[in-house]
C-alpha cells in the first residue's frame, strides 16, 4: 500500500510517497504552481513529478491507494473545480481529496485536528477549525479582498518605499541602495523599466526583495522594520479572524505557523504577529510544525483512511530529512 503527499505552493510542488508504516519510498521537488490561471502549466508539473515516482519505485498506479494534494491557490468554488478535473485526468482511478494548503501545514503541526494555521510564504493565509470540525478560512484573493502579509506583499512595499526614498518623498531606507545592488542598476530609475507599464520581475526577484527587507529590518533600518511589523501585525489579526469566526478567541488553542517568512523566530515581523495575535487570542500556543508540508498531506491521506498515527510511523518520518522538532514559542 502507497500513499502520496502533495504539498503545491508558490515556491515549489513537492511529492512524496511512503508505506502505511510512514517509510518514504519516493520524493521529489518541483517548480511552483503559482500561476493556475495557465492550467497547461500546472498539468504538465504534477503530471511530471507523479509520473516520475511510478517510474522510479517502477509501480502502476494502481498500487495507489490514496493522494492527499494541498494546493496554494484552491481557494474560491472555480478553483477547486477546475483543480478537480486536471487531477482527475492525470490519477484518473486513484481516489484523491485535494485541499487548500493551509490544511496540510496545519495537520504538519498537530496530531489533532483542532487550531489554527497561518501562512505567510510567498502569499498568506490563515484557517482554523474547531474540535466539532467545523471550519473558517480566509479568501486569500488578494488584497482588495482583504488579505495582506506575504512575500510577495513584503516585496511590493520595500519597493514602494525605496522610490519614495529615492524621491525624497519619505524617509530614507538602506531598502534603496540594496535594491540598487541587488539589481546590478546604478539609480532606482533603472529600476523602473522591470516595473512598469508591467512588471518584468520573476518570482525570484520578490523573493530575493524580500530577504533584503529582513536584512534591512535586522540592521535597525527604520522602514525595513515597519514594513515587517505592519505585515506581522496584520497576518496576527487576520489569524485571530478566523479563530474568531469558529469562537475559539478565549480558547486555549495550538496555532501553526508555516512558510520561509515565519522561518525567523526572532524577526520583527515573527515578533509583531505573536504580539497581535495574543493580544487577540490570549490563550494562542504558536507552534512550529512537526514535519514540512507534504508530510501533513501524507498525514491528512492516513487520516482519511483510518489508519492511527503510531509511534512507528512518526519515528520513520523523523527518520527522514522532512523531520523538524517541534518548537512552542
């Protein structure tokens, strides 16, 4: 018996699959699905990822018995219809439940499904669920649909920031010559071209913008810092949503963080969204996850098919390089 784990974000998509003894037999990394407007693209890469996993544990698909897929970017009725039918085309008879990502990171981290979820990678997100299963989640659209705090969020105001610097418009910010640098340019003038009338700037670019921004911020530059700490301050609410949505403010309650902007616990923005958050959700336990992503979709598939989460099981996955320690905060 096989069980697939898939873990799609901005980023990367990742697969894995293991034994109902949580052995990994097969992983393996590919690019990000992003974009999901181009279904073509999309198709093509889990087509490829799980093709390559049959063919190199050298089984039919049959030997299948489950695929949990965790998908940024399923999020409004469309998405998860138009997502259904280009996985159902490619496992054909394998059943499968695809799920918004925010799910997997939070099954990643707990054991029960009862808490919360925030994201904050190259988007953001937040989700909880309460201990009779029911369930709030964010839209997640974009931010004239009420969400803010990811990468690519950070990115965009450091930008800002560093042409009004430029202009003498606001204070002036090290985001400016470290733009400057990072671009090879010698003026932020230079810079425009990339931008406008449309932005030439590849994923790459916003996640290399938005590590200068957690440089600036850990060198005490003044606007790197309320930069963070306006994107932490707002993922925290926005967390505290949700939580509010189920009921569960005055709970005590397990919150899972995921995504490379939580990576640094001791960032302004990790800081600012601990902050807010207690502040909203007194009781709130931030919780790092146990395992990354594709190991709650690995999870999630156990979950759905009945089968106990073992000692046995957690000591093979801790057994493989996905495994991380837990860490409350």
């Amino acid at each position: 018996m096989y069980i697939v784990g898939i873990d799609g974000g901005g980023t990367k998509t990742e697969i894995i699959i293991c034994d109902v003894y949580g052995k990994i037999r097969f992983q393996k990394v590919g690019p990000g699905l992003i974009d999901y407007t181009s279904r073509v693209r999309y198709q093509k890469i889990l087509y490829d990822l799980w093709l390559s996993a049959l063919q190199t544990l050298d089984i039919e698909p049959s030997a299948i018995d489950y695929i949990v897929l965790g998908l940024s970017g399923a999020d409004t009725k469309q998405d998860f219809i138009d997502l259904n039918q280009t996985c159902k085309s490619i496992f054909k008879d394998v059943p499968f439940t695809l799920l918004n990502d925010t799910w997997i990171i939070l099954r990643s981290g707990l054991k029960k499904l009862y808490g919360a979820v925030a994201i904050a990678g190259t988007g953001t997100n937040s989700a909880a669920i309460s201990k009779t299963g029911e369930k709030a989640v964010l839209r997640s659209l974009s931010y004239t649909t009420g969400t803010f705090g990811g990468g690519i969020d950070i990115a965009r105001e450091a930008l800002y920031y560093a042409f009004r610097s430029d202009e003498l418009t606001y204070r002036k910010t090290a985001l400016e010559p470290g733009l400057i640098h990072l671009f090879g340019i010698h003026k932020m003038g230079d810079l425009v071209p990339k931008l406008y009338p449309r932005s030439l700037l590849k994923k790459e670019d916003y996640n290399h913008i938005t590590a200068l921004t957690f440089s600036c911020a850990a060198n005490h530059d003044q606007v790197a810092t309320q930069i963070l700490v306006h994107a932490g301050t707002v993922v925290g609410e926005q967390t505290a949503g949700v939580i509010k949505q189920l009921k569960m403010e005055n709970d005590e309650l397990p919150v899972v963080v995921g995504g490379r902007v939580f990576k640094d616990i001791d960032s302004v923005f990790y800081q600012a969204f601990k902050q807010t958050l207690r502040s909203l959700v007194p009781n709130a336990m931030i919780i790092q996850p146990h395992f990354r992503p594709v190991i709650g979709a690995y999870l999630w598939a156990i979950d759905i098919l009945g089968i106990h989460q073992s000692q046995e099981i957690e000591n093979n996955l801790s057994r493989g390089k996905d495994y991380e320690n837990q860490k409350s905060t």
